[in-house]
C-alpha cells in the first residue's frame, strides 16, 4: 500500500471510479479517459510500481490477473477479443506508477504498430 499512490486510493474507495470487478487480491475499474468504447484497467491490490519491480514473487498474482482478464473482457461484451497494454516505466509511457494491465476492446482496433 502505499499512502499517496492514485491507484491505491481507488482499489480502497478513497477516490471513487467506475468499477468492474473486485476481490482480496485485485480490483478492476474503467479508465477515465478510454481509447476505446470498453477500456478498463486491473490493478493488484497490493502497491507494484510495475514490471520493472515485479520478480519470482510476484508471479502467482500477475498469472491470474492475466488468467482473469479474458473472463472480465467476456462480461463488458468483448467476446471477439480484446487487447491488453502494460505500460512499464517512462520508457514505456507508463504516466500512473502502480502496476495495471489495460484492457481495451470494442469498435475497431488498429495494430499495434503501423508499417509502411
Ligand atoms: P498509463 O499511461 O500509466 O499506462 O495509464 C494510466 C491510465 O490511467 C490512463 O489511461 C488514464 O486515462 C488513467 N487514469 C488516470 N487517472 C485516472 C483516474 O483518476 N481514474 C481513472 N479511472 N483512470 C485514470
Ligand atoms: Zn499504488
């Protein structure tokens, strides 16, 4: 946990979101600002900066927040699929630094990457 972390706040309730799911371990919550008509985030419970600091320890809670991702991407209509983005550091974009998986669907998704 750590006291002034955004995510954190929102996995205790202190700053309201929308949420999409919840348990003793992770919480789940549409982003603010989607890129997409379903775009929401999962988050462990626990303060992770990314996965930069993720080790051995941590392999059992991002396996099944992998594993819970198609099941909560099925229940917000994304039975086509879905795309997930883990933004890792400033030299990944990441801007929210508490680790969270973005899962992102619904209209047309681009590729990742635009070739010419
Ligand atoms: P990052 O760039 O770190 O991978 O993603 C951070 C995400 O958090 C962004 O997509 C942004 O829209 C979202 N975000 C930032 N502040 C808030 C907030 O207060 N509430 C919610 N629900 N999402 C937020
Ligand atoms: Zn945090």
């Amino acid at each position: 946990m750590s006291e002034h972390c955004l995510f954190c706040k929102i996995a205790r309730g202190e700053i309201p979101s929308r949420k999409v799911y919840e348990d003793d371990e992770v919480f789940a919550f549409h982003d603010i600002n989607p890129v997409a008509p379903v775009h929401f985030m999962l988050i462990p419970k626990r303060h992770l900066v990314s996965l930069l600091e993720a080790d051995e320890s941590h392999a059992a809670l991002l396996g099944r927040m992998l594993t819970l991702a198609p099941k909560l991407a099925r229940e917000q209509g994304l039975e086509n699929g879905f795309r997930t983005v883990i933004n890792s550091g400033r030299g990944g974009g990441q801007e929210v630094f508490h680790l969270h998986i973005h899962i992102i669907g619904g209209g047309n998704i681009p590729p990742m990457v635009k070739r010419s």
